[in-house]
C-alpha cells in the first residue's frame, strides 16, 4: 500500500523489539517478560502467528503495571498488528488495540494531532500488501478506524484492501462505499494539513468512480482537484488509468501526458521503454472510443514514438475507422474508394479492408449469395480477427443454422472476453454495427419458433446481450444512428443495450426529428416505472423534460 503518512515509517522484514528489550534489561530486568518476547518470536518464526498475537497480548498485561515508554509500547502493537496479518487473523488484534492501544499512541481518539495516530501501523499494511493479505488488511484498516477516527489512515487501508480485493479476487464490493472511504480519508488529512496524502486519497476515489462508472461525474471532480505533476511513478500512471475512462476527450488528453512526463524521465536510447509505462499507454489505447479527437490522436501518436509497440495499433484502428459508419449498403462503394486511395502499394492491413468492405457488401445486399471465398475470410482475419467473425455470422448459411449462428455469436463473444482489446485491435468494432439489422430479427424470429431447441435461443440472445454490452460504450456513431438503433433493440426487447444506445445518442448530439427520440424515450421511461427502477426513472424523466418544448 502506498505510504500514506507524509513520513518514513519503513520497517526491517520481520518485527523487532530493540526498544522493548532495551526498557526490559535496563529497568525491569523481569525474566518472564523476557521470556514472552522470546516465544512470541520464536512462534513467528514457526509460523504460529496466532500463538505469537497471543504472546504479545500476555505480555502487554504484565508491562502494562510498569512505567514502559510510548515508543516500546508502538514497537509491541505494530509487531501484533504484523503477526496478525501474517495468520489472517485480525480478529484476535481487538482486546489488544481496544486495551492497550492508547498506551502506544495517546489522546483523545477524536483529537486532530497527528503525534496521537497510529502512522507506524502502516508497516503492518504494507506486509498484508506484499502478502495478499487483503481481507486482513481490510479488518485491520476498520478496527483503526473505529480506535482513531480522525485519522486517515484507517479509511485509507480499509478502501484500499477492498479495492484491491475486487480487483485481484473478484470480489463483490460496493463501489461507491469504498470510494466514499477514500474521499473520507482526503477529508480527515486535509484537516491534519497534510497535502500529499489527501491529493494520494482523492487520486483513488477518482480513479475508482472514473474506472467503475460509480459517479463518473464526480470522479473527474475529484480528479480535477490533484496534479500528476506531484505523485510518484506508480500513482501517475494510475493517474493515466482513472482518466482513460472519463467520457471527456481532454481528460484522455491528460491521460497520456502523464505516461509521457514519466517515459521522458526514463528517456535511454539504450534500453527498453519500461514495462510499466507500455502497459499502460497499451491500457490508454485500449479504453479508447473509436471516434477520437485530433489531439487525442497527437497523444496517442507520441506514446507511440515514445514507447513503441503502439504504432501497428494505431494504424490499424485508423484502416476501419473511414467505414465504421458507412451503412452496409454503402459498403461496396467504401470499398472502391479505399482502393483508388490505396494505389497498388497498399499494405497487407489496408488490403484486408478493401476485402471486408466488398465481402459485407455482398452478403448484406445480395440475397442470393451462398458464401465467401476463404482467402478474403483468411485475409480479412489475418488483420481484423473480429470483423471477419461479423462476417462469418452475416453468412447466409450460418444465418439460417440456429446452432450454427450460436456458435458464430458465441466466438464473437469470445473473442471480447478472452482478447485484450490492444490484442483484437479495436478498429475491428465498427463493423458489428453490420450485425444488428440483421441478427435482431433473426432473434426475435427465433424466439417464437418452437421448432428451434430453447437452450440455442437463450445461447444466441446472451451472445447478443454480451456482445451489445461491450460494443455500445466504445462504437463509433453507425451509419443509421443511435436513435435508429435504440428503437430497434426496443423493438426486439432489449431494453438495457437501448438505455446504452440512447444514452451514446444523447452524448454525441445527435438528433433525428423529435418523434423517434421522444419514442424512444418514453419506451425507456415506461420500462423503468413498470420495472420499479427509481434512479433509472429519475434519469429519463430529465431527460423528458429536457426535450420538452
């Protein structure tokens, strides 16, 4: 866990008890206490983490009849918060801290003095970090904050061990409890006047909501309020994660500026681009919306020089970007354009478009095509993995195959979860638009066909949903629009991914005549009320009434 007292409190690898030892040999001489230390040493050692928790807190109980400083009561606490994490057994901290913890750290526990918080406890936080602890760190970061308030330590570590733990276990948590944490802890040290780690604390609760979409809004409110130029390497490039998913173009902007102030420090013509930074400018490409901004694209074009490894992405994204909102039928016509733009010295990537674009246009707009010649799928594939899958489900035969469009949907989807989208380029995704005139009818369709086995309806309309869900935030704008396409999943019960479609149509502007948005609207409105979803009520309702003349 990233220090987040403004001061060194690093520790050796395992507890010592040099002052404890020092106050024992020098004033009490108690060969009992003596004893207690050795064996909860030695326990540790064993890795009995339990049984030294239980040494230490015997041992508290005789120390705490004799006149023993401050610093050698902090040296025996910070060791059993230690232990404790070590056994994932926090549990056993509470009598110890609730008896003996104002010993170490004393005051008022509502005082705002920064001498009487516990900032040694953060040795214990950074060993359930290095050890995967994070359930034990999460009790340990709640039972500080219970004991100290007023201090941010303990709201910190308890964000911190709840976000780590979504992230590396998967685990359920309530996102905007834990980004509360952190702005709780901003709050409590902005009130100790200590500047760095407030900004540290508003950089997690911002990035937090920016990454989950939990008040997006007030994520890049939070971020506003912190300079990259002010953290240290690992915050910055999380600084560059949380921004990446602002739905604004300058905070992506931002974003890689601050990949490239840390490339430029690493600047050596001798060596690799660090690890780090790669990941995370392929991370910046990859949240991306398809529709970028020309000094988005700038940004992206010196992270590319920078680091490289980025260059082919960038190309390749640009190849579909020119077709990704072409109507289908149009897509012949792309296709003769591409070619006289590319001449005869096309690239392999640029050819492959040229074969999409002529592919799609058959299978959409000729009713008697039976198939595709496999060099142009294989060409096609060899570049774009995805929109040669489209193509593969746009076939006649597999369209007409219920198992066979299952299966075609399914490896589309597949291809989503089991892919980093750096890897499947996401250029790729403007061509699924071509989908959805098409396989939405044929989903309704086979909805009511009882001839066609349940099971490969549910697998086609859950490889639908899927693919909807992931393509929606990211597409650029289809050729019949967003307004066009939420009425037309409405119309084949799909509300969710309509609620996602009209909202990318509210984003970008884009307006078809009042009575289709209004429709749409209102089907919208109509579902959440009949669904009893009030924030989703509240959302449409001002939407309603910010179309009402």
């Amino acid at each position: 866990m990233s220090p987040i007292a403004d001061t060194d409190t690093s520790m050796a690898t395992t507890p010592t008890f040099a002052t404890l030892e020092n106050e024992i040999d020098g004033v009490v001489a108690n060969a009992r206490i003596s004893f207690a230390l050795t064996t909860a040493q030695r326990a540790a050692e064993h890795g009995e983490w339990s049984r030294a928790v239980e040494s230490l807190e015997k041992l508290a109980e005789k120390l705490s009849t004799w006149d023993v400083p401050r610093e050698a009561w902090c040296e025996l606490l910070v060791a059993a918060a230690w232990y404790a994490v070590r056994g994932s057994n926090v549990a056993a901290l509470t009598p110890l801290f609730e008896g003996f913890a104002e010993r170490a750290w004393p005051g008022p526990k509502h005082a705002k003095d920064r001498q009487s918080m516990p900032w040694e406890l953060q040795e214990a936080f950074d060993e359930a970090d290095r050890r995967g602890r994070y359930d034990a760190g999460h009790r340990l970061g709640r039972l500080v904050t219970a004991l100290y308030p007023s201090c941010p330590l303990g709201s910190y570590a308890t964000a911190h061990f709840a976000e780590r733990n979504a992230q590396i276990h998967g685990h359920n948590v309530d996102t905007a409890e834990v980004a509360a944490d952190f702005e709780q802890a901003a709050q409590l040290a902005d009130a100790l006047d200590m500047p760095a780690t407030k900004e540290r604390a508003l950089l997690r609760a911002g990035a937090l909501r920016l990454r989950t979409g939990t008040g997006r809004e007030r994520g890049r409110e939070l971020m506003r309020e912190v300079d990259p130029a002010h953290f240290d390497r690992p915050d910055r490039l999380w600084y560059a994660v949380g921004m990446a998913h602002s739905p604004f173009w300058l905070d992506r902007v931002r974003a890689a500026d601050a990949v490239l102030a840390v490339a430029e420090q690493d600047a050596d013509p001798d060596q690799k681009p660090a690890r780090d930074t790669t990941d995370t400018a392929a991370y910046l490409l990859d949240c991306a919306p398809i529709e970028l901004q020309p000094l988005e694209i700038d940004r992206f074009e010196a992270l590319a020089d920078a680091l490289g490894g980025q260059a082919k992405e960038l190309k390749l994204r640009s190849h579909l970007e020119g077709i990704a909102s072409a109507p289908a039928t149009q897509a012949g016509e792309a296709a003769d354009i591409l070619a006289q733009s590319y001449g005869d010295d096309a690239t392999d990537a640029e050819r492959a478009q040229i074969a999409f674009c002529r592919a799609a246009s058959d299978l959409v707009a000729d009713g008697e095509h039976t198939g595709l010649d496999e060099g142009t799928v294989e060409r096609v594939r060899n570049a774009f993995p995805v929109a040669a899958k489209v193509l593969e489900v746009l076939e006649p035969a597999v369209r007409a195959d219920a198992p066979k469009l299952a299966t075609a949907l399914g490896e589309l989807e597949g291809l989503f979860r089991k892919r980093g989208p750096a890897k499947r380029n996401l250029g790729a995704l403007g061509p699924i638009a071509l989908l959805w005139p098409h396989v939405l009818p044929l989903l309704r369709e086979l909805r009511d066909d009882e001839d066609v086995d349940p099971t490969t309806v549910r697998r086609i309309e859950a490889s639908t949903k899927e693919i909807l869900t992931r393509w929606l935030p990211k597409a650029a704008t289809p050729g019949y629009g967003w307004w066009a396409l939420a009425a037309n999943l409405l119309t084949h019960d799909l509300p969710d991914a309509a609620a996602q479609a009209a909202r990318r149509a509210l984003d970008h502007g884009e307006s078809v005549g009042d009575d289709l948005e209004r429709r749409v609207i209102a089907a919208i409105l109509d579902r959440a009320v009949r669904g009893g979803e009030p924030e989703a009520m509240l959302e449409w309702l001002e939407v309603a009434e910010a179309l009402r003349p």
